[in-house]
C-alpha cells in the first residue's frame, strides 16, 4: 500500500478533491480549473489505485501497469464519459479536450509509475 501513502499520489488526490468541493460549494475558481484539471488528474489517480489494489492482491511491490493496460483503461473512460454519458444524461457533456487530458494523464503516470511507486 506504499502508492496510497506516496505524497505524490496524496497531493492529486487532494487537488481533486478540492476542485470538488470547490464546485460543490459553487465556490470562485478560474474555468479551466473546474472543467479540466481533473480530468488530467482523473487517470494518474484511478490508474494509481488501480495498481495498488493489484499489489495488494498479488502481495508483491514489483507489479507495473503495463502500457497497453494503461492505454486501454483510458480508452474506455474517454469513451464512457466523453462519448456514452453525454448521450444518456444531460448532464454530461463530450469534450476532446478531456479525451487529451486523460490520455496525458495516462501518459505521465505511465513514465513516473516506477519512479514513484
């Protein structure tokens, strides 16, 4: 569980987190902070939780998210939230800028995963 104690992790977890609320509590904040940060901040965190899960499961440290794992994962919330929620719920909206900022986060949690975890 070394991934959910890495201050790294903790801080995007945070910054999520605070954007959050921010827009829970209407509170002012610039535009791109609510409508893009966390979708750059969206797969370093699931993709984080998601490889200490495994870790736990195989009770080893020296599990990595492979790149086409990686890649996949992120295919599929691009498509759920960017493509199949926007036409189900109003709610949502499709955005190729959050299809770019997942597949950036994806990339930069791929090339800092072993350097931080």
């Amino acid at each position: 569980m070394k991934i959910l104690k890495n201050h790294i992790f903790l801080i995007l977890c945070f910054f999520a987190f605070l954007i959050y609320l921010a827009s829970k509590f209407s509170l002012p904040l610039p535009n791109w902070m609510y409508f893009y940060v966390n979708d750059l901040l969206c797969m370093p965190i699931v993709l984080g939780l998601s490889l200490a899960i495994l870790r736990f499961i195989k009770k080893t440290e020296s599990i990595y998210v492979p790149l086409g794992i990686i890649l996949l994962m992120t295919a599929y919330y691009a498509f759920y939230f960017e493509w199949l929620m926007p036409q189900l719920h109003t709610r949502y909206t499709g955005d190729l800028m959050d299809v770019f900022l997942y597949f950036l986060g994806a990339i930069l949690f791929y090339l800092f995963q072993k350097r931080l975890f």
